[in-house]
C-alpha cells in the first residue's frame, strides 16, 4: 500500500465474515485490527488479499502480534509468514493461553 488511505468500507463480496454485526456500517479505518484480525482469521484468499493491499503491514503486524481471537492454525501460520517471534506475540502468552485451553481444550 503506497499511502493509500485505508477504505472507509468492506466490501460486500466480504460481509459474509462478519456475519455477527452490520457489515455495512463496518468502517475499517476507525477499527483496523477488528478486520484485520477477522479476515486473517475467518477469511478466504480473497480476503487476506483484500488485507494486504488495504492496511500497511505495519498494522498488520501489530494486529498479529496483539490480538488474541486468532485460531492457533491460523496465528501460527502468520507468525511464521512475518517472522514474529512467538515471545512478541500476545497469543501465546499467559494467562491467555492456560485460559484458552481452559474454555477452549481442543
């Protein structure tokens, strides 16, 4: 992304992947690691493409690095992707990850 401002909407083709809110009132630029979370996580090629060419990767990273909602395939994945190490990345750190597989055991 070459100082693009990042979109002020999703997608439609993408609403499927938030289909717990109003996707249409979704306004990426006020919660970029909302989306960027979701769409990693939940989305389809398709969508990381979308991702990428809509958020600097340093917004990207920094979603990795501190959301937790991500599944582990799918944090793993991503870690390895960026070259983040696992101790940077809240996901794996505790509590989080004794309560996760508390609630969560699989």
């Amino acid at each position: 992304m070459a100082n693009e401002p990042i979109p002020t909407t999703i997608p439609p083709e993408l609403h499927r992947f938030f289909w717990d809110i109003d996707a249409d009132k979704l306004n990426p630029g006020e919660h970029p690691l909302y989306v960027i979370n979701r769409l990693l996580d939940k989305g389809d090629v398709q969508a990381v493409r979308w991702v990428r060419k809509s958020f600097p990767e340093e917004i990207i990273i920094e979603t990795i690095r501190t959301r937790r909602d991500f599944s582990p395939k799918t944090i793993s994945f991503w870690i390895q992707y960026y070259s983040i190490p696992r101790e940077e990345v809240r996901w794996f750190q505790e509590p989080f990850r004794s309560l996760r597989k508390q609630l969560w055991p699989y």
